[in-house]
C-alpha cells in the first residue's frame, strides 16, 4: 500500500551538500480519482532559510500519472515520480530551478503525450464544477451564464463533437468575433472590455482543464486583449443636480428613489439591485452590504438622514425580509432588477430632455454612475475648506469605503477643483 500524508512516519533525507529535505511521499487522497493525485515533498531553501512545502503531478512528456483512471497506472507513475524527485532532492535541486531532463533519462520513461478524449462540451461542465467552489457565487453566476453561451456558439457552428483538446485558437477567435458583433448592449456591437471580460473567463476555463489534464494546451494563450477605451464618468454641475432631482422627482420617482443610494450610500449600481430587505437596518441606520454583492468585501455603510426617510416610505416591518428593494413591480418583491440599464434608460431620457428643452450639453460621458462622482467631489471640497488635501483625502475614504488613495482619487482627479498655491518662490529663473 502506498504511503499516506502523515507527520508521523515520514523520512529526512539530507543532501550532497548537507541540506535537509523531506523525502517524497505519494499523496492518493485515499484512492479518490476524481482529485490530482501527486508527490508531496520539502525542500529547502536559501534565501528563506527554511524548508518549503511543494507537490509535483507529472512531468510533461514522460509521466502524466493523472490522465489514467487507472489507480494501478497511477500509483506506477507516481512511484517513478517520487523516485525522481528524491534523486534530484540528493543533488541539491530546487524547483525553481530547470527541471534536468537529460539528467534521468534512465530514470524516466519516454511518453508520447496521449490525446486527450473528453468531449468540449462535457469538459467545460467539468471545469465549471471545479470552479463552483473557488468562485464566489456572484461571479461563478456570470460564468455559468457566458459558458452556456460559449457552448450555444459551439452548437451553431457544429463543434460540439470536437473533442476538447481539438478545439483551437481559430476556434476561440471565431468566438470573439461573434461577441464583438453581437453580445453589445441591445445586440449592437460589443466594446473591447466586452470581448476582453469573455476572453478572459474562456482562459479561466481552458486553465482548469489544463491544470486537471482534460486538455494539453489552453487554446487561449498568446490571443492579445485588444486596447480598451477609459470612459470617464463626467461630474454634473450644482444646477445639473437640481433639474435632475426637480424632473425625477415629477417624472420618474422610483428613479429618483434608486439614484439617493447613489448619492447618499455611495452605493455602485449593481450593489444597489443586489440589495434585499434583510440587508437594511432601520432600527440601527445601517445597510449590511454582504460579501457576494460588494465589490470588494462585506461592510457596514451608515444610512444618513436623507436616505432614511426614503427608505422609510419604501417598506414596512411586515415587508418578507428576502423581499429585493428594487424590483420591477416598483416595490419590494421576490425578484430583482436583472440589468443596471434600467434605471440608466430612464436617466437617458432625462438628459435628452434636458439637452432638448434646458440647453444643455451631455455626452455618452455624462452618466448615471456620474452622480457618485459629483456628491464625492462635493464632500471633498467641503472638507477642504477646513482640512489639508491628505487630511481631506483620509477622512473622505471612510466615508467613500475606497481601500487606497490612488482609487479615490480617480474621483478627486478633476484637477479644476481647486486652484495650485501660489508658486512664484518656486522659479530660479527671470526675464
């Protein structure tokens, strides 16, 4: 029987050059086949001067113990592979050196690397699984969703028989094409952060594979992200505020209503549809922004006293606690807003009316979004009058619940905002 991962029980070697390591041990996790069985050793290392834990499953072209659902197979490969690695551990190699080939021809024995056969389909199930419990449950949902597109694409271009480790890098450029042309907003064309966020998801996949030996290669590598356009989130002037709030008010209170968690909570789009009613503490004037809904992490954001009259009038304690706030009923329901685009529509008409009736001059830069950047802006100035900017800066990111300056100040970055010191002490030339 093989050996078992145990403290006890296990041997130390010592090297050519009086280095201590511990000497490789099989790990079969009981025989489970479904998990990457592998040769867990430690080595030693300089820099750190202590030992380091690692683990090694194959060695390309020669050992791929875990391609076999063969436990015999497996336990012979890993065998070699511990033998190896205690060979090499005796003449000081380290891993982050090359792995000598030349060195243990002897030793090893000469693989041609297997095709493998899982049909792409039934591979990308697989990976997605493996996924599911390292993602959060927020993205591994956005996954899921592009995958069964990736998947549809397959279907419509009969290459869904393909064999996984047959798909290729023509494949997936194909595929990228498609979301370009159709996967944009109302089925226009997509932008290139579009294309990008699903090239990036399809190497996230393709990994898995590799790293779990459905496929060789991820076909995905060396395709390049194409250069993506930084929109800017336009600030609105104290006036543009008022006729937004006069006209929403009028027109479009529920958009009035979602737009005060903008302002007021600093609370991004999504985390504002994301938002259930278990979420909000009026008793204690809190809002629990939960973990899978944060961009970040979990937190506690104050509810001011504007927010909380708003949030009063919008349901009672009787109210079902998974209620959403935000539905399409315009009260709290079982069933979110699926799409931020919403609420940016009707923020859409406001600013053709206003260009058609006010004279004013919006651009696609003027966005929803942009209200969060106005009211932080405003705090700012603000707190200038009586703070220095560092000072402003710090106090503003307990408020904004931005981690570093360099993300605030994307917000603060409107450089009109206030005028340089006088800096005439500064010159060492005249003329």
């Amino acid at each position: 029987m093989t050996q078992r991962l145990k403290k006890v029980g296990t041997k130390w070697g010592t090297s050519e050059n009086g280095k201590t390591y511990l000497k490789p041990v099989l790990v079969d996790h009981n025989g489970d086949l479904s998990k990457q069985w592998h040769v867990y050793y430690k080595y030693w290392d300089d820099d750190k001067q202590r030992l380091i834990k690692a683990r090694k499953s194959s060695i390309p072209g020669h050992l791929s113990p875990n391609r076999s659902q063969d436990p015999k197979v497996r336990y012979e490969e890993l065998s070699i592979l511990r033998d190896v690695l205690e060979r090499l551990l005796k003449l000081d190699w380290v891993p982050n050196k090359k792995f000598p080939i030349t060195k243990l021809q002897d030793k090893l024995p000469t693989k041609v690397p297997e095709e493998v056969s899982v049909n792409i389909i039934d591979a990308i199930g697989q990976a997605l699984e493996l996924k599911k419990s390292e993602a959060s449950p927020k993205y591994f949902k956005m996954l899921s969703w592009r995958m069964e597109n990736f998947k549809e694409f397959l279907i419509n271009n009969n290459l869904d028989h393909l064999i996984a480790d047959k798909l290729s890098r023509k494949h997936i450029l194909a595929y990228l094409k498609y979301v370009q042309e159709s996967r944009g907003l109302n089925g226009q064309i997509a932008s290139n952060k579009t294309r990008n966020g699903y090239l990036g998801d399809l190497s996230s996949i393709f990994n898995t594979m590799v790293a779990h030996e459905l496929i060789l290669i991820n076909p995905c590598t060396k395709i390049k992200k194409l250069q993506e356009k930084t929109g800017r989130h336009v600030p609105y002037s104290s006036e543009d505020i008022i006729l937004f709030s006069k006209w929403s008010k009028e027109h479009s209170p529920y958009l009035y209503k979602y737009t005060q968690l903008i302002a007021y909570a600093f609370l991004r789009p999504k985390e504002i549809l994301d938002l259930q009613l278990k979420d909000i503490d009026l008793q204690n004037r809190v809002i629990k922004l939960r973990r899978e809904s944060a961009k970040v992490d979990a937190v506690t954001i104050p509810i001011i006293e504007p927010l909380f009259i708003t949030l009063s009038e919008m349901f009672t304690e009787n109210t079902p606690k998974h209620y959403y706030l935000f539905t399409l009923d315009e009260k709290p329901g079982p069933k979110r807003i699926a799409q931020t685009r919403y609420f940016s529509r009707r923020f859409n008409r406001w600013k053709e009316e206003m260009t058609e009736k006010n004279n004013r001059s919006f651009t696609q830069d003027h966005t929803l979004y942009g209200i969060r950047h106005t009211f932080i802006q405003n705090i700012f100035q603000e707190l200038r009058k009586m703070m220095t900017k560092n000072e402003a800066e710090f106090k503003l990111m307990t408020i904004t619940r931005h981690r570093t300056i360099d993300a605030l100040r994307k917000y603060t970055r409107d450089y009109s905002m206030e005028l340089a010191e006088d800096w005439s002490n500064k010159f060492t030339l005249r003329f």
